[in-house]
C-alpha cells in the first residue's frame, strides 16, 4: 500500500491512506470521509456497543457529531473542512436519503454508493 498523504490548503485538510481504526469519537471539524477501495461501515447509535452499522461508500460527519467508522479494508480519503465555512454547505447539499440520524445510502455497491451524512 502507498504511503499515507495529508495535505492542506486554506481551511482544509486531506489525509489519503489507511483508515485509523478509532473508538466511537467527535471531531471539532466536518469530515467527509471516503472508502477509495471498498465501502465503509457507520454506527448507526457509535454510543452503543451492539448497534448495527449500515455500508456506505461515503459519510459526512457533522462538526461535534459523535461517530463510528469501521473499514475492514482499501484507502481511506478524509477531507476535514472548516465548521463554519463554504465547503460544508456545500457537502452538505450534496448528501443524499434521509433518516432520523443521518442523510445515508445503504447503497455501497461499487459504482452506485451515494454519499450519507451524519447529524448531530
């Protein structure tokens, strides 16, 4: 596998590589993150420990939002974006299927996966 990448520019960061392999956590910023090689999973409660997890290709994480990634394999791409800037009014007009906790497709065939968003 590459070595992993971050790069910035403006209000903006990108990190290409292999997924972390975090606990249920909160970030300070969005994150839109992206299974480059295979779906990724999401909690759909990350507080509890026997929740189900729906495959998504993509999810944007809303700022202060508590979540939980699982990715069992491939490249990962997370692209953490200011919490009060242009960048995520306009991911977030992007996401796609609401449901009480998150905008999401349970769609992640490859090719067809629309992206999903979490809510707070």
């Amino acid at each position: 596998m590459a070595a992993a990448k971050l790069i910035g520019w403006g209000a903006r960061v990108l990190y290409l590589g292999p997924a972390f392999g975090l606990t249920p956590h909160r970030n300070a910023t969005a994150v839109l993150a992206v299974g480059l090689d295979a779906p990724l999973e999401v909690a759909d409660d990350p507080a509890d420990r026997a929740t189900d997890y729906r495959a998504a290709r993509s999810v944007l994480i809303l700022p202060n939002s508590l979540h939980h990634l699982r990715i069992e394999r491939g490249r990962m791409a997370f692209l953490y974006v200011d919490p009060l800037g242009r960048d995520l009014k306009a991911l977030i007009a992007r996401m796609t299927n609401v449901t009480p906790r998150a905008l999401c497709s349970a769609d992640a065939s490859p090719g067809s996966a629309r992206p999903c968003s979490f809510r707070k």
